[in-house]
C-alpha cells in the first residue's frame, strides 16, 4: 500500500516540477515571500515623512509618495510581510478546520452528518463581509482578529468539499478493509484517507489563500484593520483617505494592487498546475494526446476520459 | 407536485435556521466581546453623543440589567417586529428607514449586474466547450482568471480613475444626476443607467470568469456522456445539440450556484459602491463603520442577510421548475 502511495506521491512531485504553470506560480510566490522577509531591511524607512506628499514617481522615490509623504515603494515592500503572513496562516487554519468538520461529517454519516452539514450550510449561506465587518469592528484591531475574522467566515467552503471527498472515500474498499482490520476510525481518517486528499487539500489551501488575502485587503481598506501598520490593504485605506483618485495620483494605489493581483494569480497558477497533475481526466486527456498515436504503453494510469457514474 | 412542495418547505425551513443562526450572532457577538459592550460603545462615544442617544444605544443592545436570556427574547421580539434599533450616526433615525433605500439602489446595481455576467458568462462558458480548441478557449479563461485575480473593489477604482477621471466618460458617482426628479420617468431612469453602468461593469468583468469557467467544465463533461454522443449520431445539427442537449443539462448547477454566488456579489458590491460613492448598503456600510456606528452596522449585515436567504429560496424554486430531477 505505501509503496503504491509513495509512487503516486513522487509522481505529482514531479508532474508539478515539470508544470509550467505551477512553476511560475511557484516561482512568483516565493519571490514575494522573499521580499516579504528581506525587503524592509532594504528599502528606506516606510514610515518616514520622506518628501512632498503625493509626489509622482521620480529617481528618489521610484513610485512616488503617498499622502503622507511616505515612500510608496518601501510601503509596498513592507506591506507585503503581513499581508501574506495573515493570508496563508488563515489558509493553514481554513484548511484545518475544514478537513476536521467536513472530515468527520463525511465519514461517520448520519445524525453527525446532519448537524454538522446544517452547520456547514448556515456559514455558507450567511454572506460574508457584513459578518466580517462586525465581527471586526467589535474586536480590537489587529492581524489576529483578522485572521480569526477570515476563519470563521471562510471555513464552510472547504468543509464542504472536503465532506464530499470524505463521503466517496468511505464506500472504497480499502476503507471496509481497515474498518474489518479493527483499526480505529481516528487512524483510518488520518493515515488512511487524509494522504490520498492531499491534492484536494493543498489546493484547498492555495483558494483558501486567495480568498484570505483578497477579503483581508477588503477589510483593512473599510478602515477595519489596525491603521497604523503597514499592510497592502491599508496602505489602500490611505490611498482612498488621502484622495488619491481626485488628485490623480495613481501612483499611490496603482502598485499595492498589482501585488495583490500578482499574488492571487500566482496562486491561481498554481492551483492550475495541481489539477492539471493530479486530476485522473485531464492526465487521461494528456495522456492519450501524448500516448495513443505512437501506442505506446502507459505506467499504470487507466486512461479515463467519459464519466460512468 | 407533493413531493416537490415538502422540498420547498424543507428549504424554507432550513433558510429559517440560518436567519435564527444570524440573528444569534447578531445578538451575541458584542456580548462576547472582551469587555462590557456597554462600557466599549460608552468610552469610544464619550463626550460626542447626547444621554438621549446613549440611552437610545443601551436600548438598542438591550443592555439592561435583565438576565441574558431575558435580554435574548427582547431583542427576538424587537427583530420580529421590525424594528432593528437608532442609528448613532444619524440619530434618532431607525435604523430600518435608513436602510430600506439604500436596500433599493443596492439590489438595482447587484441584480443587474449578476443577470448579466450570470447570463453572458455561461452563454461564453458554452461556446468555449463547445469550440475547445478554437481560439477564445486559449485566450478568454486566462485572461479573465488574471482580471479575476484582482480585487474587486481596486478594479473599480482604476476603472474609476481612468474612465471617470482621465476620460470623463462616466461620472464620478452617486446614483443619479442633480438635475433629475427621482420617479418614474425617463430622465430619471436614464440617469440612474447611466450612473449604475461602471459600477456594474467593473463587477461583470470580475465576475464573469468564475461563471464561464464553471460551465465550461460542466459541459466539458456533459459532452463526454452518451446521449450526446447519441444526438450526434442522429445528425442533428450541432447548434441543436450544443444548447438543447447539453447547455441545457449542464446549466443546472450553474443555476444552484446562482444562489450562492448572491452572498459574494452582495459582498463585492458592497465595496464597489463604496469607489463609487453609490447610495446603496455599501455606503451606508463605510459610514457606519467610519462613525461605529453598531445598530446600523448589525442591521446592515441582518437586511443583506435576510435578502440572500429569501433569493435561495426564490433560485430553488426556479430549479423546481428547470430540472425535472427535482420534481419527480
């Protein structure tokens, strides 16, 4: 079993190295995590008055300055560290969640399924950023409560496709085995079921991410983070109180948005490179592509292309 | 039909839960809060609000000194009644007056601009599957996952910037002109279009990806299936087949995911109308968290909550109607 399951494991590990999307999605994402770490030991200080507010763009100041007269270039850099620090801890903590209800509620069934499902579908239907928005405004600021924010209001998506998965995995056969092996079912969740997710899960993690940093910078730009931080959503926050669409300074939101944009895309990318590697009908697709005029044989894939159910 | 009318009833019966769930949180999260919510209102408004505003607050919350429970039925009972408290920012406005015309404008902007990238979406989301190799598959999915991959509400401030500002080609925002009579008459509404097209525009170009994408995919797979493979068999013309035969099955969950899309666009409409300094929900919004002013904000989130339940409940009865499956 764990010689199949090692196999099929190196076998993404290397699909997602050959990728050319997950790569550059890849590739882009740990440049930002880098900038993030190393950046602001670089860059000039974010929080100085450096210049004349609102300048554009020049040799001193690459991408201008802000209304405050603060370096742009710098509060871009600096803002990326939390930013993506609050975006990926809320999408651990999402996918954590989600495996742990949508896990249990998809395996065990019946009343648990019931109550955990209504659970589910109550957190999905609720809409979002008016939830977010008190829950924020009540809570004092800061990139705890946003995280905690994001979680609560972001964690029934995953649960659900993750109860889903759990609920075809239950009928397999190799579930009714360990089941008759007397194993017990916190075992067989764990270290039978939860590895054969794993592309289901990190890209869990990956829309997760996006959806975190995309409603953290919504958020912050309500004016519902902590102000006084730099971050990509409040340095938005500033840009639209400083007037920076009546003045005409593009310069002041035009960067902070393309990281962000940079960032989910990448992301995206990578999630692309992932389906492309472990999802049986596109590899079956590629396969044949690649495979059925020169009839060669295939290790071990079944071609699948239509849907038998 | 019995079978069909005990599914309605199910549905309205969980939409009822989830109202009951939100009205709870409602309830309890300023009680949660660390701290006396009393005391956190009372020291951040010190000085600013009139005693007959902050007993109108105390009101509001029901702090009194009734047991939690007692508290709980109050506020239930007021909620039933209609009556969502003051606002502090424009004290001694209800709260329910304040919002049931921003609700207005703000259903016009999500609405219109949801049917449209709803319907244009799966329309593009068909033809691409339907074309898979052509040219528009290679170059629409990627260009609008990138468009998709920014924020919504920053997309609308660049739109703002460039076509309100640079190009004056559309106005800079508020729902309609100073020179117009609100009503119904043709100035009136011209204006309030032409006021409510970049705002919505900038939502459909966010939107529309995630429809298109999700059709695409579900036709892909309704293409494989036999019976299409049995249409073509029969010689029927591609067209036919393409929308009769397989749009028409793989349009249901696009359908489903309609109702749950309500919430997100909600949500995203929310910030744009605060680029576009629009008068609906999501100003109101802004205002309310720039002033902290809590009843309005607790309203903001139970009216925008009440109305994506009561739309689920209107899109499972448009699927009663569209799929036969659910009707048996």
């Amino acid at each position: 079993m764990s010689y199949i399951h090692n196999s099929i494991l190196s076998r993404w590990i290397t699909g997602i190295i050959q990728n050319r999307k997950a790569v550059t999605g890849v590739v882009i994402i740990l440049l930002f995590i880098f900038i993030g770490i190393f950046g602001p030991f670089i860059t000039q200080d974010p929080t100085a008055f450096l210049s004349t507010p609102l300048s554009p763009p020049s040799w001193e100041h690459w991408l201008g300055t802000n209304g405050q007269g603060q370096d742009v270039l710098a509060q871009t850099i600096s803002g990326a560290r939390q930013t993506l620090l609050v975006g990926f801890t809320t999408g651990i903590m999402v996918v954590l969640i989600g495996a742990l209800i949508g896990g249990i509620s998809g395996y065990y069934g019946g009343r648990i399924d019931d109550l955990l499902s209504l659970l589910i579908n109550v957190f999905l239907v609720m809409p979002g950023l008016p939830l977010m928005v008190i829950l924020a405004s009540w809570l004092p600021p800061g990139p705890g409560t946003l995280t905690g924010v994001l979680v609560l209001t972001g964690w029934a998506w995953n649960a659900r496709v993750i109860r889903s998965q759990m609920m075809t995995f239950r009928s397999r056969d190799f579930v009714s085995a360990a089941i008759v092996s007397g194993e017990r079912n916190i075992r067989i969740i764990v270290i039978e079921i939860m590895p054969r997710m794993l592309s289901l899960l990190a890209s869990s993690f990956i829309g997760a991410s996006i959806y975190a940093i995309g409603a953290q910078v919504g958020l912050e730009f309500l004016g519902l983070g902590d102000v006084s931080t730099i971050t990509w959503g409040t340095n938005l926050y500033w840009a639209s109180n400083d007037m920076a669409l009546l003045t005409g300074s593009w310069w002041t939101f035009v960067p902070t948005g393309l990281s962000i944009a940079i960032v989910s895309f990448a992301l995206t990318l990578i999630n692309f490179g992932i389906d492309e590697v472990t999802n049986p009908r596109l590899i079956s697709e590629r396969v044949w592509r690649e495979n059925i005029p020169t009839n060669k044989a295939i290790n071990g894939i079944t071609p699948v292309v239509k849907d038998h159910e | 039909m019995n079978h069909s009318l005990n599914y309605l009833l199910r549905r309205l019966g969980f939409y009822f839960i989830a109202a009951w769930a939100a009205l709870t949180l409602n309830f309890f999260i300023p009680r949660l809060m660390p701290g006396d919510p009393a005391a956190i209102i009372f020291a951040r408004f010190r000085g600013k609000l009139k005693p007959e505003a902050m007993n109108a607050l105390r009101e509001t919350f029901g702090l009194t000194d009734e047991p939690l429970l007692g508290q709980y039925w109050s506020y239930l009972k007021s909620i039933l009644q209609g009556d969502l408290g003051i606002s502090i920012a424009y004290f001694p406005e209800p709260v329910t007056s304040i919002i049931s015309s921003a609700l207005l404008w703000t259903i016009f902007l999500a609405g219109f601009s949801l049917i449209i990238s709803f319907s244009l979406g799966t329309l593009l989301g068909t033809i691409i599957a339907w074309n898979r190799s052509g040219k528009l598959d290679s170059f629409l999915p990627p260009a609008l996952a990138f468009i998709g991959a920014f924020p919504y509400f920053w997309l609308a401030m660049v739109a703002l910037y460039i076509f309100g500002f640079e190009l004056s080609w559309f106005p800079l925002g508020h729902a309609y002109g100073n020179d117009v009579t609100p009503g119904f008459n043709i100035p009136f509404i011209l204006s309030a279009l032409y006021h409510a097209a970049l705002p919505a525009l900038t939502m459909i170009l966010v939107s529309l990806g995630g429809w298109m994408l999700s059709m695409r995919n579900i036709m892909i797979t309704t293409l494989g299936t036999d019976y299409i493979a049995f249409a073509h068999a029969k010689g029927l013309s591609s067209r036919l087949i393409m929308l009769r035969y397989a749009a028409r099955n793989a349009i249901l969950p696009n359908f489903t995911g309609f109702g749950m899309a309500l919430g997100f666009v909600l949500s995203g409409a929310l910030l744009t109308e605060i680029i576009f300094s629009y008068p609906g929900q999501g100003y109101l919004l802004l205002q309310a968290v720039r002033a902290q002013d809590f009843p309005l904000m607790q309203g903001l989130f139970m009216t925008i909550t009440f109305a994506v339940l009561a739309a689920n409940w209107i899109v499972d009865i448009l699927i009663l109607f569209f799929d036969p499956r659910t009707r048996k």
